[in-house]
C-alpha cells in the first residue's frame, strides 16, 4: 500500500510539475510576441514606390496569424488591396510589379491587371520586372506600362497544357479495386480510378477550354504591346529568349539590373525610395479613407470537406462547411453588415459539405444582399453552394460548371492478399457487407447506388434549372461534368456578368443601396481566433499550439483520413473538378 500512495504520489507530482513548467512556458512566449509585435504601425516615407512582388504560389485570402510575431503572408486580396491603396495614396508615385515563375491561375491575374489599371487611370506609371518570366509572367507584364528584365534573364513562352495523373495501373498492380458511379461522361475526376489515359471526352473538354483561353491570351498580349496578333503567335513559336534576343523581338522594353530601376525612377537617398508590399499590406484601407459601409467578403477556398477549414492530402488547403456556415452566420447576424460579398475559388469536394454550404448561401440571399464572385475555379460543388445566389459574377478565363459527381467504393483485400493477410466473415441479413473495404457490391446493390446517384443529379439540375431559369434539358446539356470558362459559362447561362472583385462589389453596392461613388469597409470572413483571444477563451492548449504550429502536426493527418473515409462510404459523392490550368 505504502508502494502504492509512493508511485500515485510521483505521478501527480510529475504532472503537476508539466502542467506549471507548460504554462509558464507558454506565458514566456506570449511575452515574447507581445514583445515582437510592439513595433507600432510602418512609418511610411514621404514619397516612394511600391514593390509588389506576386509569388509563384498565391491564395485567394490569408486569414490573420494566430502568432503576431509572424509576418502575414501575401494573398490575393492583400496585393489588390495594395493596389488600391496605391491608387489614392498620395506618398505612392508609381509601382513597380515583380514576378518570376507566377503558378496562379488566370482569374486571379485578370484581377491583378484591373488594378493596375486603375493606378494607371489615377495618372501613376506601373513597372514590371522579372528574372525568368514564364507566359503567365507576360500576361502580368503586358498590362503595366513598360517591362525589364534582368540582363542575364530569360523568358520562356508557351503554349496552354492540361495534363493529369491516372492511377489505375498502380491500384491493379496493388490489387485493389475500384466500384464508381460516374456523372457522366465528361466528369473526369472518376477517370483517376478508371482509366489509364484521359477519355475522349476529357480531352474535348479540355480542347475547348485551353483553345478559348490561349486565343483571349494571344488578343490581349497583341493589344497590350500594339502588335499584330500575328507576331504575338511568332513569339511563341520560337518560344525561348535571352534577354537580348527579347528586347531586340520587342517583347520587353529594357535591360536592367534591380538598382538600375531607382536610377531609373529618379529613387535618391532621402528623397524618394522602395516600399515593399508587405509593410505597406500593414496600412488600413480606413487610413487612406477608403471606409464607409461594411461589407462582409466571405473567403471559400479550396478543397470542399466536413468539418473546420484546414488542409487535406493531396489536395492542399480545405474548405470546410463548418467554418463557412458560421462565416456567413456571423455576416447575417451582424447588423451593421450591408451585403455580403462571397469569394469562391474551389474546385468542389464532398457533395454533402457543398450541399450544406449551399443551404446557407440561400438563407443568406433571402435576408441581405449577396453576390458571389468566382476567382480561378468555381465548379462542381463550388458551383453547388454558389448558384443559390441571384447574382453570379465570373473572369473570363474562370472555370465553371462541372455540374456532376462520383460516387465510389475501393475493395482492398486484393492488397492485403499480396502481403500475406486474408479476410474471413460471418455475415446476418441482407447486404451485410456493403460498407465493408473488404468486398465489392453486388451488382443489385451497384445499381442500387447508381439509381440514387442519379436521383441526387436530378435533383440538383432542377433545383439549378428553377434558380437560373432554365429548362431541365437544358441545364443537362451544360452539365454532366462538363467545364467551361467564364465567358463559355455566361453564354450558357451559368452566370450573370463577366468581371471580378470590383464589378461584384459594384453590382453590391447596388443591391444594398450603396451609392457608387462612396468607399465600403471590408470584413472579411472567416476570422481565425488569435493567441490572445484562445487565451482568453481558457483554450491553452489550442493557444500553445499557435505558439509551437500554424495548427497541429496531426490535424492535416486527421483531416485527410476524414475527408477519404467519408468519399469512399456508400451515402457520400465527390462533386470534384480534378484539374486546373
């Protein structure tokens, strides 16, 4: 007994001693942010240029860091906010537009050249620069006023190229099986388990969206740089430039090194200098008197999943239902919200998750104003939980529809077969096994499956065909998986104007009775709590998480286990789109 009271006396002591050296560990770090984040607001010189730099990677929206000690990192919305600043900023003469390798997709560099437009029409020069510019590069470049590139750079420019992974070769080989109820023929995600090459009528649909795009891309470059559309298609012919060779072909106006762009600019010590994107993301729009009525901008991106927002494997970041459904619960429930304006840059996910977002973007319509504004991609279940809405605003070169799913099973026990382990059962009643990853469906409960597929598809064309005013046929004649651009979608009828950020936000101001000529506020949705405020929740251990992590080493793990399990039940869809350009 003695023993025992000696050991439970040790462990209590042990934890207890864990428990006080956590906090204090914890208490030392908030110290330290607070110390690190004292630093006051950017002291903005008198005059000076921005540099904005477009990463090769970059989300529509970044959510403020739970650590204040950590810089922001770029998003979309933060380089057109930059830009718009920029435009009214009396101390910003011009702006210089840095890219390399930029792997964005054509809506959100559509975006970045409204902008710089608008700085040019307030009268400020707009430069690009790049080291190794790629045709996405070009495309940025063309729309500001004059273009150098670094002596010892090069510019590669190609055609458009669509090109996915097929993985039943590797699932025969590992023996397991795959049972999919396609929807239908141009959904092509089911061809990652099917299929060992891309259908013909991926291919069609893949022709016809990269043949719209490169044909709008060649128009605007030829326009951009007062040339004929023909040297523009021999300037991609050749296809690969030393810096010499592309200033002599007219594709670039100069040859400059980094420093030779202050020579350039008149930029002098004490008079005049750089103001890197960054800081200047740190100024408030209020600052600049760019404030008046809220606004709630609602941020969905990435893959659509149950749960939080997060990161799911391979897909990259999530979008969940949870964290959606309460953004826009926020945005209602806030009175001196005006309008809503909900950003979608998805490619879908589970049909359940998109069918929830869906219901809530109704609700939100039948009480304020709302306006769905779609970036690179907003298809499939993307376009499920936007169509609700009255007034869908798309780029030219975004991707809609994809209307469709899959719905699928695996059976593994081939795989386990060929590592020594087999499966036995015991079974009671009808369908036993048809949840079980051990066994294929019958083919009574294959077409069983099939048959509510269907229901579910027919269910959504008609709800789609009643909210855009359609005939049943003819939202079956643009759906079945097929995909298409944003000029494509709008003579389809599967939206309602062609633009971007600001045109959606125009067509809300309208809505809510905004004048025109008066600036909004901005809150953007959803808001991930800071240290600080998990703190004060009692959430320590979520708080030393945000100290140690952007989140926990095992949530990506749990959430991809989620994600899968829930794709692979018998109740559950993926309305997917597999592929991007």
């Amino acid at each position: 007994m003695k023993r025992f009271f000696m050991t439970f006396l040790a462990v209590v002591t042990a934890q207890i001693f864990i428990t006080i050296l956590s906090i204090t560990a914890l208490f030392l770090l908030v110290g330290l942010v607070m110390l690190g984040s004292g630093g006051g607001a950017l002291e903005m010189p008198p005059s000076g240029y921005l540099w904005q730099t477009i990463p090769s990677s970059l989300p529509e929206f970044v959510p403020e860091s739970s650590l204040p000690l950590r810089k922001k990192p770029p998003s979309l919305t933060s380089i057109l906010e930059n830009l718009e600043k920029a435009a009214v900023d009396k101390r910003i003469k011009g702006v210089v537009l840095s890219a390399d390798l930029p792997q964005i997709g054509w809506g959100k560099l559509q975006e970045i050249r409204d902008r710089v437009a608008h700085i040019q029409a307030a009268g400020k020069p707009v430069l690009f620069y790049s080291t190794f510019a790629t045709t996405k590069a070009f495309y940025l470049a063309t729309a500001c006023d004059s273009f150098f590139l670094h002596p010892q750079g090069f510019i590669l420019l190609g055609g458009l190229n669509s090109e996915a992974f097929f993985a039943k070769g590797l699932l025969d080989r590992m023996g397991v099986e795959y049972q999919v109820s396609q929807i239908k023929e141009y959904k092509s995600m089911a061809e990652v388990f099917l299929r060992s090459d891309m259908s013909p009528e991926a291919k069609e649909n893949a022709t016809w969206l990269l043949e719209e795009i490169y044909d709008d891309l060649l128009a605007t470059l030829a326009a951009d740089r007062g040339v004929d559309r023909a040297l523009v298609e021999g300037w991609f012919s050749t296809g690969q430039y030393s810096s010499w060779d592309a200033e002599a072909s007219g594709i670039i106006d100069g040859l400059l090194h980094k420093e030779e762009i202050e020579n350039r600019l008149g930029i002098e010590t004490g008079r005049c200098e750089f103001i890197d994107g960054g800081d200047y993301a740190e100024i408030p729009r209020a600052d600049l008197s760019l404030a008046g009525d809220k606004i709630a901008v609602i941020h969905g991106e990435g893959l659509i999943s149950s749960g939080e927002s997060g990161f799911v494997f391979p897909f990259g970041i999530s979008m969940g239902d949870e964290t959606i459904v309460k953004a826009l619960q926020d945005a209602l429930d806030n009175k001196s919200v005006k309008g809503i304006l909900i950003r979608l840059d998805t490619g879908g996910g589970l049909t359940t998750a998109s069918d929830r977002i869906r219901q809530m973007v109704a609700e939100a319509c039948a009480e304020k104003p709302v306006v769905v504004s779609m970036v690179d991609v907003t298809a499939s279940g993307g376009y499920m939980a936007a169509y609700p809405c009255e007034t869908l605003v798309a780029l030219p070169n975004s991707i809609v529809g994809s209307i469709g799913s899959i719905n699928m099973r695996s059976n593994i026990s081939g795989l386990l077969n060929k590592v020594g382990i087999s499966v036995d059962r015991v079974t009671v009643g009808p369908h036993p096994t048809i949840l079980s990853p051990f066994a294929n469906l019958t083919t009574d409960e294959f077409s069983r499956l099939e048959e509510l597929h269907w229901d579910m598809y027919n269910r959504w064309t008609a709800s789609i065909a009643d909210a855009r005013g359609m005939t049943l046929d003819e939202v079956d004649a643009i759906a079945r998986g097929r995909v298409f651009t944003g000029r494509q979608a709008l003579a389809n009828g599967l939206v309602d104007h062609l633009g971007g950020f600001d045109l959606a936000l125009e067509l809300l101001k309208e809505k809510a009775g905004i004048p025109a000529t008066e600036e909004v506020s901005f809150v953007h949705l959803p808001i991930q709590k800071n240290l600080l405020e998990k703190l004060a929740s009692g959430e320590l251990s979520a708080a030393y998480s945000s100290l140690v992590s952007a989140r926990t080493e095992s949530a990506p793990l749990e959430q991809t286990a989620t994600f899968w399990a829930r794709c692979l039940r018998g109740d559950e869809s993926l309305a997917m789109l597999w592929w991007r350009f």
